[in-house]
C-alpha cells in the first residue's frame, strides 16, 4: 500500500503538525493516533473534521472533564483509562478502540480502525448514560419491529412493493434496503460486514469494509459489537453536543410523522412557542441546566432527561436517558394506550388472547407486563416535578386529569373502530387472523389501523403537550370521528353487497 | 395556618430582600407585597419568576413608562392609580387586584389573591387595547361557538365520543374536559370555581380553589371576573412581551391547523421566507416598529395589529387590538366567504332561512349582519396602507384583485359541493334539517365540511398571504375538485343502492 | 405633471442628498438618477428602500466587486459597462436599464421606467448565473407546464370552477387570476401591458402601466422582454442577498407541498437537523462557502448550486446556476421517476405512444430525450463529491444504492396503480384517452394522480435526501400502499356494479 501523505506524517509526529498548532488555542492536546488521522482527513473530509474542532470532546480531555463538580460534569465514569485522560477525545479515542470487539475493524495505514461507533464505545467515558439508555424503548427499537409477528406484519404490508394482475393485488415483502430507507431508519438496521473491498484512494489502493445497513444512525441499531443503539441518533456526530441534543429539531427527526407527531404538536404549544420566539438567546449548553436563568420554557430534553436545576443549585430533575422514567403511560396505542411496559423489549408481552400486544383487542390491559398503579404514580409525580418549577400544583393537576380523560376516551374511539373491525372480520367483510390474513394488508383494514397509530396517538399527544391543533382539526378528533362513520359506512355497504350477491 | 418560610418575610420587609437588590440594577423597586410573594415563589417556581425578572413590567414602573413620548409609549391610560405608579408591575400588582371582582379570590399567606388575571386587570394600564380587543371576533370565541347551535352541533359530532353496538354507531356529547382540550383550547374555556381544596405545603397545609376549565389560555375565555379572553394568548406570562406577540409563532399555536392554515400559508410566503431568513436580525421590540429599519418583512403582527411608522417617525399604520379593522372580508368561511360581520358576537346573525349563519345555504350573504361595501373599501384601504410601505400601488391593486376573485371562484366550490349535499338530503340519501338530523354526523356531510372549512379556507388563506403551496396541493384547489367528484360519485352509487332496494 | 417634491430634487443633485451621505459611511457612491428615484422613493416606499440600502449592491459598486479574487467574486462578467461601473447597483441601474428592450417601459418623472426587473438585466453583471439558469428546467416551467396538454389538462382539472346540476358535476377552465394564484405563483406567470392609467399620486396626476399577470415572482415567469425567469424567486428583492438564496426557507416556498415535499424532507433530515440547531451560527455570506468553517451540514444551496470551498482554498464543487449538473435522474415523476431529460424545454419530448411525457404509461423511459447512463455517471460522481467532503466513500456509495433501490420500488409502486387505472379506463369504468376525454377528470383518476405525485414522489425526496418520516407515514409507502389497494377495491365495486346493471 503506497501511502501518499506520508510525507507530512513524519512533520506531525514531529510536534510541528495540526495538532500541536490547536493545542495552542484552547483545544487540548491530541493523541499521535489522532495526529495520523487528521494528517488526511482533514483534507478528505474538511466538514466533519471542522465539525469536531468546534466540539467538547476536542478542545476538553476526559481528565479534565473529570475534575468538574458533579452537578457540572458530563462524563459519568469516577476513572478513565489513563491513556484516555490527557488527551483530546479525537478521531483514534473512538474509532480504534477495542478494535478485538468490533466486527467491521480493518487494517487501515496501520492502524486497527472501525467504521461505526456504538455506545458501548461512548461508555468509556459516558456508562451511565450507557446503562440507562439501554432501559429504554428506544434501544430497543430493532428488535421489538422485527420480531414481533404482529408488528413485522403491518410493516411488511405498508413497505412492501405491490402489483396488479389478473384484477388482483399482490403483495411481496419489502427487500432490506427499502427496509432500512423507511420503519428502520428511525428504529435502526443491523449493521453486518458483507465483504472487504478494495478501491483506489489518494494514498493508492486500500481495503475497505462494506456493510449491509450502512449507513444508519437509528436508536435501535444493532451495532458490530454487539450493542444496540447510537447516541449519534441525538447527538450528532462529530460535534456530539449536548445543544443539539436539547433542541427539539433532533427529536423531530423520527417524532414528526402522523403516527406520532410530538415535534408538530409541540410546535403549536405554548410552550414551542415560547422556545421558537426566544429560544435565540437561551443556553443550551450549560450544565446543569438552570430553569429561569438558562432558558425559559421546556424542550423535549427537558421534561423527558436532563439534568435541571434551579437558580439555587438545587436538582429539579436529575438527568436520566432511560426517558420512561417520568412516563406512567405509553400513549403511543398498539393498539390503545396503556400503562408504560415493564421492560423495554415489549417483545415477550402476550396478552390474553396470545397475541404480543400490551393489550387485548377490546383495549384491556395485558397488565403482567405493565407497570402497576403504584410505578405510575411514581412516574407522573417524576414529571409534575418538573412542571411545577414553572406552573402551580392546580395548574398541573388540572392539565394531568385532562390528559388521562383524553386517554379513557381516545381509547373508547379506538375500540369503537375495532368492534367494527371484528365484525367486519366475523361477517367475511374482511379477511383476519382467524383466516389466517394479515389484519394489515386491506384497505380497509388500513383505515383501522389510522384510527389508532394516527388520530387517536395524535389527539393524545396533543394533549400530553398541549398543542390542541393536533387533537382537533389536524389528525386530530375530526378525524376519529369521520374515520368511524366511513369505516361503519364501507361495513354495511360492503355486507349489503354480499347479500345481494348472496341472493343471486 | 403554619407559615414555613414566615423568618424571611421579615427580612423582605426590611428592605434587605430580593427587591431591593433587583432595584439596585436596571429593574423598577418592587412593592412590598410582591415581595412577599418572591420570598417563596421565586424558590417554588423559579421558571416564571425569572422569566417575569426578564420582562419589562420588571423593570419598568407604570409612572416612568408614562412619560414616553406618545408614539413610544406601550400603555393607553393617562394616569394609573398612585400605589401602582411607581413600582415594578409585580405578582401583586396583577394577582391580588380588586380582589372583590374576581371569584376565584382566596386567603393566602395574608392576602387575597386570584390566580387568573383577566384583561379587567391589564386594562388598569392598558385600557385602549382592552376595549379594542373586546370588539374583536377572538374575544367572543367562547360563545360565538358554544351558543351557536348550528357551530355547537359541529362541535359536538367531531368531539363526541363514539360507540358501535347492533352494527350501528351512537355519538354522546363531548365531556368538559374533552372541550377544553379541544376546539375550546383556543377558543377559551369557562373558567368557574368549583370548590377550595386543602394541601399540604411547604408552608404547612393551605386552601387553593379548585378552578373548572382550568389551565387555559384560550382567546375568548370566560374570566371568574365576567371579562372575556385572555390577554396572555399572545402576550406569554409572565414575559408579557411585544416581541413574542409580534412573531408568528405565536399566532401558529391556533392558526396552523387545516381549517385555518394562516401560519403554515404564511412560511411558504415571500414575507416568510423573508422573516424565516434574515429575522435574526430585527428588532421585534421596538415602539413604535420602524419599517425597514426594525423589520423588511411583515409578520401577522405587521399586517393586522402593529403601530408601525417610517423612518421619518410618520405612522403607516396605528396599533389596534381589533384586528378587523383592516378586514374587509370574513375568508373563514362558515360556510361561504362574506364581508365582516359587524358584531362580534356572532349568535345574533340570522340568514334568510332563520339559521344563526352569516350566509344563506345558496352562499347570498345575510347582508343586515354583515358590514356594507363602503366599509369593506375603508378597511381594504387601511390593509393596503400597509402593502403600499413596500410595494407599488398597481402590485398591491394586482394582488388584492387577485385575492377577491379566489374569494369569488371557491365560494363556487362551496356552492358546487352544497348543491351535492342538498340534493343527497333532499333525495334522503342522507339525513338533514328536515328530519330534525345534525347536518354534521354523517361521513358524507362531514366530507362536504372539509370543503369549505379545510379547502376553500386554506385556499384562501394561501391567496390573501401568497403562499400559493396551500392553495394549490396542500388543502387547496387540488382538493377541492377531487372532494366535489368524490362526493358526486358517492350521491350516485348511493342513490343506485337505494333504486336497487326499492325494486326488491 | 406637477412634481410635489421637486423641490427636493435639485437639492439631491447638488450633491448635498441622500446618496452623498450614505457614501459617508460604508457605502457606494449612487448614480445621480438613483438619488432623484431615492428623493421620492425613499418616503413613499421606506421598507424596500431601506432593505436594499443593507444589500451589497448599495455598499459595493460593480467595479470594486471585479477586483476581487476569482474564487471570492460574486459577479461573472469581465467588465461592466462604464456608467455602471463606479456607483452603486441603485434604483435606476436596473429599472432604468435598456428601456427600449422592456415592453413595460413607461415615462415617470422624466425617465424611462420599467417594473418587471428581469434575468437580462441582471446579466449585465451575472452573465453566467443567468445563462446557466437558462438551462435550467425551472427558467421553463412556464412553458413546460403551460404548453404540454397532458400537464395542462390536469392544470384545468385541478383548479377549474366546478358546478354541479342535473346530478351531474361539470368544469369550466381556470381563469387567470386563479392561474396565477395556484400552479402559476410558482411556475410563473406571463407579464404583459395591458394598458396605461392615471392615477392620482403625491406628485400629481401620474401614469402606469397596468400588468397582466402581476406581481409574479415565479422560476419562469415570462418577462416584457421576452426573459423567461425571475432571480429574485431566490434572491429576494431588493436585498438580493445570497444569504437568503443559501437558506432552505427559500426553496421551501415553493418546494413544500405533498407534490413536492423537499423542505419537509430536509427538516427531519439529520442534516435539517443540524442546520436548524446549530446554523444560526453559521456564515451565509461567505463567497467560496467553507464546508466545515462556514457551515457543517448542507442546506439546498450546498448539494445543487453553491462554490463550496474546503479550508485550505481548494474547490469541492463548482458554482451552477443549471441545478441539474448534479442530478442524474428526475425524482419527481411524471408519472415514473426517470433520467434527467436532455433538455429544459420539455414539451418538446415525445414517448412511443406520442404522449409529451418522459416515459411510457408502463414506466419505459423516453431514452431519447433522456440523458444516457455515462451522463447520469457523470452527474452522479458531482453530487457524490459534496457528500464526501463530510462522509466516506462507503457511506455515500451506501446511500445511493438505497436511493437508486428507491426509485425502481416507488416506480414499481406507480405502475401498480397504473395497471388498475388502465384497467378502468379499458372495461369502462372510466373515460380516459380512448373516449377523448381528460385522464385526470374523475375522483378515481385523481386517486392514481395521488399516488405518482404525491406519495411516490414523497418517498423518493425522503429517500434521497435521508428524512425517512416521508417514505413511511407521512405521505410515503404507507399511502402508496393503502392507495393501490382502495383504487383495487374500487373497480371491483364498480365492475360489480357495472355487472348487475347490465343483467338487469
């Protein structure tokens, strides 16, 4: 392998090199690693290598990071590898870590490198985060889509690619990439090496990885080593900022589309509004985060994890990223809202019926797999913690019982629905489980399927969060309503059919 | 009634509290009462205590405000009581306000205090925006919906709970909580006291009232002091600012939903785009709001509310809180476009045909409710003094002639799609007036609401505004003729059905 | 004609106007016809004025802007003419500009003036940008849409008044003013004089020119002198700047809807993301535009027209006013995604059928008038090389096959919908070509409209641009399968139907 620059990476080694010349300002120092990396990519890749000059990671070492107060620090080990302490978190700290771990590691100008960079290498300095995120739905997120029958179903049927012949449509299960570009874009992929391949680069021919699911930065993301997630999902990478991650435009990257729109129903609260107007001068890097001084109306980080204080120093709400910890519902209907699960893989909930659903199809709870009255109200009191810091114990527990009424009777919409629905099925109107079909793959049956994953999670988040747009006009209630009305008009039609074919 | 934090109260007497220190910098002295209720509120909420620090009514005395000249001057009064004039405008000077006009006044820590402040109090400096505003629409928004029986009987078939039993679908009216956390979120809720409840505080155990309909911040909002609508609709607590007002996110939080897409039409606009681009750099605070100076694009504010004046300090066109004035038409269509109703309170209008509507079913206007043509030019003329700060006398003519013929061609949509339904209940293919029926709870007629509410609004919208995107395949024309030939194909194989049953 | 403020003009040209001071600061010295427009201008229409007064073309004459670096220029002729190369870019320099060549020439106060500032009066200083965009679909998109029937018939179907009598709908074509206020406000309209009238102004009794098709800002619009285009669709007046043309707020005015739903893409894009976080730190005005030091993720501009320059001065891509010098193929299907057509005038293409479109109802492509697949390479590697400067060769390569597995899905998804269309039209259920009649007329014509225009278009923007939300619910694969599958059912119904009325 010829290796054209490297010419200049004698100079860098030298002392003289790029990164000698950022230590100067206010960066920290560099690993010689790192030095090698730079030496071409700073030229190869000009964006991200800019991007993560303008980072913490490259202008603080974890040593220092580590002195901080604890209400100030952002990494979560007591120690770091002390050949981590004094130096820059730059491009080697990450990428060639562990390379005995990781499955896409290849030979490159010698050095042991890999593509992707998953939380379990984030955990060296950040494991608690780690550890809590991994409590989450979110990381979760692959598995519990693909392998849950049911789930993978209404995937297959909604992504799938179509055709018509013979006046009859047929349907063929979606092929990965089409996979990866739609449901597992947010959920994540699996990130597997398919093959090395070789190309000509400036420094002659190298052997590179090419991976199956790549690229990806889903929440899920079933990583080479092992892991599952990517805290890139938020904090973009190479600038990893905790800004990025407490702006609602990251959250809005998966939280946007109809089935669950809490960026949009944020946008036309009060308190959206309040962050869209004068969000400019808030600071959205302090640590811990004062409520009043530092920004004054919630994000979506701050109810659901940072770390907010008041004026006083005093803790408001700790920092978690196992983001159900003030969540007592899940309000996200598969297919009513019910009490949050137990565990994050909701792949081992059976109702009663033996389907792997939190709840029965008349919208009964499959409670064993739920959290229980007690963890709710510990829940909710987690969260009212944080509303109080602005509003009073009536204000909240006003808005609190208006939200639980919204679920009791978006789920009474929903189940109004699938009583249609079943009967439908009952009367042939519609093929379903007991005819061994998709309970997904019908026109119809997609109209059930809005009722629920659109309206009905619409009306509730626009309620949780006060947008009421979203639980009126815009996928809202309107549409509850009508949707009921054209689902029992398509039923009696479509039966009134079958009797006068009956008759023929 | 234990009193925990009663040492520091003391203190605050003093003078060697919080106020005094707030005085030693820019901030106005704060009166001793609104320094006892800091003593605990700013530990106990310090979101809005700091926000309200932030506001002008912090820092800024009613007296010294007064002596502004008259185009800078931001309250209308000519004098303000003397204990208000020359301390901060504080917790006290609002909550514990003419305590015996507001029902929801209760003892707290010594005082009597009522936690919704309602325009009556804000007009004690601010008088000419109070009055102006209750000539307004917005503020009638309660009873203009819920006293009006054809607009409550929509309400009430899109909020209803429904349920399917015997193959058939039952609606029951929409709970309270339902109303408030839907059209009356932005309409305004009744807000009445239904009990004092006891809880255990920081100070010991306190009464709190119990307030039905509460929290809400909705436009025309029924106050426990007889006042209707809620002057923090736009002018957030506890910043209470001109800049929040002035920037459209805050019209966004009702005005963005497809019945009335004013905020979504107005982002894909030229002046939107303007705003969105370069409005990091205006001042959104300045009185009175220069023209090219402060601002090169209009907001919502601009256009219907603003006092904005030329360099020269000349007015192009004065504040009013009665956005009307520069409307010559109604294009919210209920269900055609019309010129402006002279009253605000909407209940009194009756068409020919008796209904409290602003338009007969045939779309003639009910022209005795309506302001005549004379009316329509002045308010067209003081509209387009504001176009003229920026454009062309023959650009403004242009688009204003523009706009009135979109008014025109989708009142014919309308007319096209009414004439389908008229002919669908006439016909008894669906089920009206007479058969003493909602005109809103079947699937066919909630399809012929969307004409008017979703497309012809939005397309209207979109022309008033030049965000053509939403008048053309975002709710707009698009959708205006598919409607009319869905709901024409659905008349006829409905009636086919019904031919086909009689025969039997 | 009196002149009111004649008086103030000979002040100006004395030298002692406003134009000389402005010079006094960091201004351009004006020409003395701009300083006699200024006199009056600058009162009666203070907003743009005052806009124009911040833009580059009131700070830099043409002559200072040739003497900088190259890659720093912002102007591409080599010389200006010499009365424009030592003052300012005023009033008069453009709307006085080779009278004799604008048909809406008129006298106004002894000069020769026209309204409609067009691409050929800008080339006077920005010949290669006009040139360039003249090669652009979007300087045709008048024509293109205008002159082709088959678009143009759905123009008529989309935005016709429609009436409905005898149970019957029927359409009349739109008339101009709707034209320009729906599909035409984008495409743009055709300005021509209507006639000339008086009007009473401040300076007396005055004459203008009344425009047909005015205001009009559309990418083609036709122009009084014969230009098809307007530069300031992107580069609003009368700031001009390049700032606004970088920022996607621009692009989303027109690039917003469920046709065309690029900006939606592109907000929940992780590079959406990042722009909307972080990019109000970011330096718009910077000519080259630094990838990594000016910015960190694209915005429109970045991928399809800026210089992009890396840190040390060397070019990543290339200026181009031609957007499609790195689009391989067109994603916006009509009614199949294809490759880019040849040329920008595209009524001039014709299928084996003889219909104006790029491909064949089967999805066949035109290949004549289509580039061919070395082009399409071409085109291909000159995106790919703005996406390396931020991502790896494996990333990239990754994306693009998931992009390219896009378009061959959502095609197959179309031809699907197709097949059913033709299927109708063949057994009667529809009118289409054979019967003469428009095959975008009847509501389930404009089903299978919805499913190439919106939903598959939706999907391949999501798709191309990584902002997922709109390849799954949001307009994406969900709808393109419900759609196919309602259209399915619908022709059975109506076959059904068509058979029992035959029997009978």
């Amino acid at each position: 392998m010829r290796c054209l620059c490297a010419s200049s990476i004698p100079l860098v080694l030298a002392g003289i090199g790029l990164g000698a010349a950022l230590a100067a300002g206010d960066d920290a120092a560099l690993s010689d690693d790192t030095e090698s990396c730079l030496a071409c990519h700073a030229t190869l890749n000009p964006g991200i290598v800019a991007d993560w000059r303008k980072s913490l990671h490259a202008r603080v070492t974890p040593g220092e990071a580590l002195k901080k107060d604890e209400l100030e620090r952002r990494i979560s080990v007591v120690k770091v590898p002390d050949n981590l302490a004094n130096v820059a978190v730059g491009c080697a700290e990450c990428h060639n870590l562990s390379p005995e771990k990781h499955r896409d590691t290849f030979d490159h100008a010698d050095y042991k490198v890999h593509v992707v960079v998953t939380p379990k290498d984030c955990a060296t300095c950040h494991a608690v985060e780690v550890k809590e995120y991994g409590q989450n739905l979110m990381s979760h997120a692959y598995g519990n889509l693909k392998n849950n029958p049911v789930y993978h179903s209404l995937v297959d049927s909604a992504t799938g690619v179509q055709s018509f012949e013979n006046m009859r449509t047929s349907v063929s299960p979606p092929d990965a990439e089409t996979n990866a570009d739609a449901c597992f874009h947010c959920h994540g992929t699996a990130i597997e090496v398919e093959a090395l391949k070789s190309r000509e680069t400036a420094l002659g021919e190298m052997e590179f990885p090419v991976l199956r699911g790549w690229p990806n930065q889903g929440v899920g993301r079933l990583n080479p080593d092992g892991s599952m997630g990517s805290c890139t999902s938020c904090h973009t990478r190479h600038r990893f900022s905790i800004e990025m991650a407490r702006k609602p435009y990251t959250c809005s990257q998966c939280h946007k589309g109809p089935d669950v729109p809490a960026y949009k129903v944020y946008t036309v609260s009060k308190h959206g509004n309040i962050f869209s107007s004068m969000g400019g001068n808030w600071d959205f890097d302090a640590v811990p985060w004062v409520v009043g001084d530092d920004f004054t109306a919630p994000t979506c980080a701050t109810c659901h994890v940072s770390l907010i204080a008041n004026g006083d120093g005093e803790v408001v709400a700790g920092r978690t990223h196992r983001m159900n910890e003030r969540l007592p519902w899940r309000i996200f209907g598969l297919i009513y809202a019910h009490p949050h699960p137990k565990s994050p893989d909701t792949t081992i909930i059976r109702n009663k019926a033996g389907l792997p659903l939190p709840t029965e199809l008349t919208g009964e709870p499959a409670a064993d797999f739920l959290i229980d009255a007690k963890e709710q109200e510990k829940r909710r009191t987690a969260m009212q913690n944080v509303c109080l810091a602005c509003h009073g114990q009536g204000w909240v527990e006003g808005q609190f019982a208006r939200f639980e009424n919204t679920i009791e009777t978006t789920n009474k919409m929903t189940q109004a629905a699938t009583k249609i629905m079943i009967a439908a099925w009952e009367k042939g109107a519609a093929k379903g489980l007991a005819q061994n079909d998709s309970i997904f793959n019908e026109a119809i049956e997609k109209k059930w399927v809005e009722q629920w994953l659109f309206f009905a999670n619409s009306t509730r988040f626009a309620s949780a969060m006060m947008g009421a747009d979203y639980g009126a006009f815009a996928n809202g209630r309107w549409y509850l309503s009508k949707n009921i009305q054209e689902m029992a008009d398509w039923l009696r039609f479509k039966l009134g059919g079958m009797e006068v074919q009956k008759k023929e």
